[in-house]
C-alpha cells in the first residue's frame, strides 16, 4: 500500500509538468498567430502587409506589357474631309436643263489636316510624269495624296449625270444609248503654286489628251480627248484656270448635242471659278 501510494506520487507530477508544458506551448503558438494577424491588419504595416496580398491571391498583380509587341503611331491627320465652304456645288438643272432621269453627287471638299504643315509626317509630291493609262488629272494619287502633294488649300470633287428615261433600270448608265456625265474637281492652290501644279496639268493634258489651248466662257482652257468611259468612242475634257484656282472635267456619254457641251463647261465656270 505504502508502495504504491509512492509510485502515485512520482507518477502524478510528470503528467502534470508534460500538461504544463503543453498548455505553455499553445499560449506561445497562439500570442505568436495574433501577432501575425495584427501585423497584416494594420495599415502602413511591415513588409509582410506589403506581400500579403499576393500570398493570399485576392489582389493580382498588374499585368506588364508584351516585350514584343510593336508600338504603333497614330497616323498622321494630313487632310480633313469636310462639308462645302465655299463653290463647289453644282445644280444639275444647270448643266442638265429639264432632264429626265439624271443622279448627282453631294460634293464635299478635302482641306490639309491638322498635321499637313510637318512635312516629315505628311511628305508627298506630284510624280515625276503623267501617268496616261489612270483618269484625268492622270497623277495616279488619290485625295488623301493629293492634297499634300499638289499643295492644294482645297479639293472638291463631283459628278452630274442623266439618261433618257426609258433606259430606266434595264441597264446600266455606261451602256445606255443618250447618257450624258460630267465629273469635275475643283482645286484652290496658294499663290505662286510651290508644287508646280500648273505645270504638271500643262504637260499631262498635252501628253495624255492632245489638248490644245481654247478659251471657254472668256476663261484660259485646255481642251482635249480621252477614251470614253460610257461607250461614246471618246470624251471630251478641259482644263479651266483662273488666278489660284483650277477646274478640270470630264465630259462623257452618247447623249450630247450640238452645244451642249460648251454650255456645260460655262455652267461649272459660272459655279466653280
């Protein structure tokens, strides 16, 4: 009895000291867990609130660009389309007087950009001959290059057509006996014309259409002929200039009559220059 009473003693206090030393190891564990958890809470904490997002994954990184992707300029705004400022527009009626069935553009005209004036970002210059397989002026540019290169303060571009009207639907304008089109273009240029525009319409209307020097409605022309668009065999086109401005037209289809062309051209001096 006393024996084991003593083995009760021994054996009661190392159970209690392992229990203490335990209970001690979990209050160390959790005041070290809170200390954790109130580093990561408080604002303008340590490094470990610094990186705690991306631990947890609630806050991903930002994306950083592709090394190899390409940067790519904005292009350059070397001309602006815009409405009529200024003449450009003209009524069919007087080119066309009572006809029948007839279509016509809404011209709008083409003016230098906001960029036009740097010349690293909006190069251009006429070519260095005409180019007789395209249309009349036969530059081969389109107004975007135009403009730029012709240094024009202006470009306006438009077209008046009619057809009998029993050709109605049943085929198309250029293969339609009587079809009578003009298309024009309208430049303003600044004085002295620095890109030699003059000069250039000199050579390609000579080169291109045998044109040869007329008056039309009391102004300097150019009048010559071209293959017709319109099955007419040829077309008729002129050159006009007068100061700084400059019209060019095409005068095309089987419909003409004795006159009618001339009185067409004075009806775009009349409403152009």
């Amino acid at each position: 009895m006393t024996t084991g009473m003593r083995r009760e003693a021994v054996t009661w206090p190392s159970r209690l000291r392992a229990v203490l030393v335990a209970v001690a190891l979990a209050a160390t564990v959790a005041t070290a867990l809170a200390a954790c958890t109130s580093e990561e809470g408080r604002p303008g904490g340590g490094g470990t609130a610094a990186t705690a997002p991306a631990v947890r994954g609630s806050d991903p990184p930002a994306a950083q660009p592709d090394p190899g992707m390409t940067f790519i300029e904005a292009a350059p705004r070397c001309t602006t389309r815009r409405p009529l400022t200024g003449p450009g527009r003209v009524p069919l009626d007087a080119v066309f007087p009572g006809a029948e069935s007839s279509a016509l553009s809404d011209p709008k005209e083409t003016v230098p950009g906001p960029e036009a004036a740097d010349r690293t970002r909006c190069p251009g210059e006429l070519p260095a001959a005409p180019r007789c397989e395209g249309l009349v002026p036969w530059t081969g540019l389109l107004p975007d290059a135009f403009v730029p290169a012709s240094g024009a303060r202006r470009l306006v571009e438009g077209y008046l057509l009619t057809m009998p009207k029993q050709a109605g639907n049943q085929a198309p304008p250029e293969s339609s006996a009587g079809t009578k089109v003009v298309t024009f273009s309208l430049v303003d240029l600044v004085a002295g014309d620095p890109a030699g525009l003059f000069d250039y319409l000199d050579v390609a209307f000579a080169a291109c259409a045998k044109a040869r020097p007329s008056t039309v409605a009391g102004v300097r022309a150019l009048v010559g002929t071209v293959r017709s668009e319109y099955g007419a065999g040829t077309a008729e086109v002129v050159l006009l200039r007068r100061g700084t401005h400059l019209v060019w037209a095409s005068l095309d289809g089987s419909g003409w009559k004795q006159g009618e062309q001339q009185r067409a051209v004075a009806a775009l001096v009349a409403r152009l220059l």
